[in-house]
C-alpha cells in the first residue's frame, strides 16, 4: 500500500467518474467513523469535519486509485497525517500567542489577508461557475447552507449518493482551481 505524500504531486485535477463514485460510497460507509477518530484526535468537532473533506478530496483526485490496496485504510492515513498537520499548526500557533515582542514573520499584514482572502473567493465563486448545473448546487446545498444530504437529494430529485458524489466532485473541482498556480 502506498502511503500520503505532500510533495509527490500525486493529484489530478478532474476524478475518475468511477474512482468518485468509489470514493463517496466510502464516505456514506464510513464517514462517521473517520469523523470520529478525528474527533477524538483534535479535540474539535469542526476541525474533525474540515479535515474529513479534505481526506476525501484528496482521496478522490489521487493520481493512481488503482495502486491502492485499500482505499479505507489510505483515507485514514491521509486524515491522519493531516491531523497531525493541524496539531503542529495549533502549537506553532499557541507559542506565538505567547510571544508578543516578536512579530508572527508568517503571517501576511491584514489588508494583505483580506486582499488575498477576497481572491480565493473570487477564484471559488468562478470554478463554481465552471460545474454543472446539478453539481454546484449540490455543492453550495450542503457546504455552504450546511442542509442534510437528503433534503437535497429529495429536492434534486436525485439519490443521496450522487448528491454525495456531486459535493465530492465540486470539492476536488475547486480544490483544483483555487489551488492552481497562476500564469503569467
């Protein structure tokens, strides 16, 4: 089994329709449970949930889904080590809290944040206008209104699992686009 690794470039833009569908049976299966692992690692029912979706995005933009023996198990070691992230990421931030005469160098001034805050945005509302129909309003139904994958599904007269499958591929979609270098 292949292991997570942030520096390989093992993601690709567009999902395997199949993979996808894959991917958001496991979530149906199993989302819970991971939820609730991270839960107990990071003290923080939001911080469980983000790092969730963000397992999931990248499981499901993996490079070669095929060269995984066991998607279940890699998506647990993909949340797990971006557990691990977000750990080291509270304490760097817990000891600069406690060091006010040094300046935090990391971070950007505010007007800077907010500029680049308001371009993420932009760059999220436009990959939105890139989906389909159905998959962004599936997307802006769940992620953003937060309303239950069966209300959707019964308004989008669909299934729960291709509501699953829409959010998933509007979250790799825009994971892609926003994190996308720009060209000159």
């Amino acid at each position: 089994m292949h292991t997570p690794d942030h520096d390989r470039g093992t993601m690709r833009e567009s999902p395997d329709p199949a993979h996808a569908l894959r991917v958001a049976e496991l979530f149906r299966e199993h989302n819970r449970a991971l939820v609730a692992f991270l839960r107990c690692r990071l003290d923080s029912l939001a911080d469980a949930q983000e790092v969730a979706q963000e397992a999931y995005v990248r499981l499901v933009t993996l490079e070669h889904p095929e060269a995984v023996d066991s998607l279940r198990a890699y998506l647990f070691r993909i949340a797990s080590n971006l557990a691990v992230d977000r750990l080291r990421m509270r304490q760097v931030r817990a000891t600069h809290a406690f060091e006010p005469e040094e300046p935090a160098l990391h971070l950007a001034p505010v007007p800077e944040r907010t500029a680049e805050a308001g371009e993420r945005l932009h760059q999220l509302a436009a990959a939105l206008r890139e989906l389909p129909a159905k998959t962004a309003r599936a997307f802006v139904a769940h992620m953003i209104d937060g309303r239950d994958v069966g209300a959707i599904a019964r308004d989008m007269r669909i299934t729960e699992r291709m509501v699953r499958y829409h959010v998933t591929r509007a979250l790799a979609h825009c994971r892609a686009r926003v994190d996308e270098p720009e060209n000159p």
